[in-house]
C-alpha cells in the first residue's frame, strides 16, 4: 500500500491495481465508483493524494472484471449528472428497515424493526411501504449505520 493512499477503517472487500503506477487500492463499501458511459472512475472514501504522473482512478478492463464479481448499490442520492454511482458490497450485507413513532424515538435509536434485507432496493420498498405509518423511517447497514443511496 503507498502512503498516498490512506486506509479505510472498513473491510475490505477486494483490491484493484490502477494507473501506470501500479497503486493498489483497497476498496471498501465506502468507496464509490463514478460510470459516465465512456469509463469507471473510483472515487474514494478518504480522497487519494495524487502526487506523480501516472497515479490515476479511473479503471481499466482487468480492474471492470475484478469488480464485476461484487454485488453493487446504485446511488440515487447524488450530485453527478448523467452518470450511474455505485458502490460495492459484500455478500453478507444487511440492510435493517426502522420505524420511529417520534422524535424522542430516533434520538435515542429505539425504534420498531420494520424488516431486513441482502438487498437495499428491497429495503428501500419496506420503507416506502411504511412511511405514512411512522415519524421517520430509517435505514441501516450491517455496521448500524444510517444509509441513504
């Protein structure tokens, strides 16, 4: 790992080498990957420095077909026009659809288990289903943290 690429402090699911440097990257759930229908650029979670020519993001055929074996989240919830954003996510991931009756309910992280899912478009539906019914509907990742793709 080089010491321009600071480390994640989530799992990593794969590493892909880029760039005519050779910079391996760990990638994580965090990191994001930017589709503009000519390439795929990776965006990191902890921005690289990019200090010489030839460190670059954006990935070439053996990097597309090492991130093609991981389930992706489509990110909807972002500020890039025209392009798909996605992140990769392992196998294991589960995303826990709550309900909130009020205020007092979501700061104190005490709500009703609405469902859970392997997969947030699924999640997404639960909530969807649910909102009338509740405060505020919430949902969350395997490590209990708020998403919002």
């Amino acid at each position: 790992m080089s010491k321009y690429i600071l480390p994640s402090k989530y799992p990593t699911l794969t590493e892909i080498t880029l760039g005519s440097n050779r910079n391996v990257h760990a990638i994580t759930k965090r990191d994001r990957f930017l589709d503009n229908g000519y390439c795929v650029q990776l965006i990191k979670e902890i921005p690289m420095k990019v200090q010489f020519q030839g460190d670059s993001l954006v990935l070439d055929q053996e990097a597309l077909s090492v991130i093609k074996k991981f389930r992706k989240v489509v990110h909807t919830n972002h500020e890039y026009r025209d392009c798909e954003v996605y992140s990769l996510i392992s196998e294991d991931e589960r995303f826990m659809v709550m309900g909130y009756e009020n205020e007092e309910e979501v700061a104190e992280r005490r709500g009703t288990f609405l469902g859970g899912e392997g997969y947030y478009d699924l999640a997404k539906k639960i909530k969807a289903d649910n909102l009338n019914k509740f405060y505020a509907v919430k949902i969350f990742d395997t490590d209990k943290e708020e998403v919002n793709y």
